[in-house]
C-alpha cells in the first residue's frame, strides 16, 4: 500500500492532474467527506488528508510515502529524512516584507532601525533579514498577519502573497521578495530505498505532467 499525503484546497485541486497522469483517482472528494483517509481507484494507492504543515512530518516519519508540501512549509521544516525529487510547480506564489501603506521602509533599514516582523515562518524571515545585516525582533503569528501592522504590534509582516487583494484590503504594502513559492513532492527516504519498484513509476509520472511555463 502506497500512501500520499495531501492538504486540502489549493494544493489538492492543483494536483488532481498530476494523481490522474498517474492513474490514480481519489474516489471521494476531501472537501465533502469526513474521512481523513481516502481510496483510490487503486487498490494499492490511498491518499491521506492532514494539515499542510503536518505534510512533511507524516512523509519523515513513514507515515506517509509521498506528500506535497509548498516550499514554505518545507523551509520551515527543515527538510529531515525528506527526497525531494520534483519542484511540481502548482500552488505557486511569492514570500513577501509588507508594510503599511505610509511606512517608509527603505528609510528604515538605512537608518539602522530595528524593526519588529511578526510571521509564521520565523526560520525562513530570520534568514532573510540576516542575509541583509538588518536586526529585527520576530514575533510568531499563526494567522491574520495582516493586523500586526495595522494594530501596533509590528512594523512589517514576512507572508505569503498570491495576488496581493488582501495586503491592498488592510492598507499595506509589498516592499520586499523574499523568495520565490511552490510546492514540492516529497518522498521518504527510507520507503524510497525499499519500495523504489511502486513509487518511482508516479514519480515519473508527475514529472512528465508538470505544467511547464
């Protein structure tokens, strides 16, 4: 049995096509059923409904055999006892600085100000703002990052931005890339080396149905 884990939304509707170029159909849709474990047309291929952030962790610890993660997620792991094979390049968007609509960050950085960030990925921000010399205080947040700005409680936020609606919505700002997103197949190392034979053929079919821009 062939396991994959997959998050629900954006990821698992982008990778629809890649599962179908593989032959494998998920015969109930994750966005109307309860399971958290879906058959497959194949018999030999079940797919698992967790978290996105949980993606790699179940695939590190063999929980899963396959996973999709974005490269966000995967940054923050770290990336333990994970092959990743293929860049499948859905679910993309951009990691961004954003800042309130009248602060002047140029100005800040030139000055030397240390600048609180709050964000969900403080390992991906810290190395960012290190990379550029600059001191600044990471405050987590698990979600409306948006607000920190706009109450006080930080001057810039490092998140993810798609089309940017919701930055322009709460009056700031993108200032800064801090790198580009994607997501990832994933693979366990350990069920690689034994179970090669099964995984590798959707391995292969993945990589010949990635959309190509």
């Amino acid at each position: 049995m062939i396991t994959i884990a997959l998050s629900k939304g954006r990821i698992f509707e982008e990778t629809t096509p890649l599962l179908a170029a593989a032959g494998i159909q998920s015969l109930e849709d994750p966005e109307s059923s309860r399971k958290l474990i879906l058959p497959t047309n194949r018999p030999d291929v079940r797919l698992i409904i967790v978290r996105a952030t949980d993606v790699p962790t179940y695939v590190q610890y063999g929980a899963a055999d396959l996973g999709i993660a974005g490269k966000d997620v995967l940054d923050e792991h770290g990336g333990e006892g994970l092959y990743q094979p293929l860049d499948l390049n859905i679910a993309r968007c951009k990691m961004m600085v954003a800042v309130r609509e009248d602060f002047d960050y140029e100005a800040s950085i030139r000055q030397g100000a240390r600048l609180k960030v709050v964000t969900k990925y403080v390992k991906t921000a810290r190395a960012h703002f290190a990379a550029k010399g600059m001191h600044v205080d990471l405050i987590k947040l698990y979600g409306s990052m948006e607000l920190g700005p706009l109450v006080g409680l930080a001057d810039a936020i490092v998140d993810l931005v798609s089309t940017g609606g919701t930055l322009r919505a709460n009056k700031l700002k993108a200032v800064e890339e801090v790198g580009a997103i994607s997501s990832r197949l994933v693979v366990n190392q350990a069920s690689y080396k034994v179970n090669r034979p099964m995984l590798q053929p959707i391995i292969d079919s993945f990589a010949g149905a990635i959309r190509q821009d």
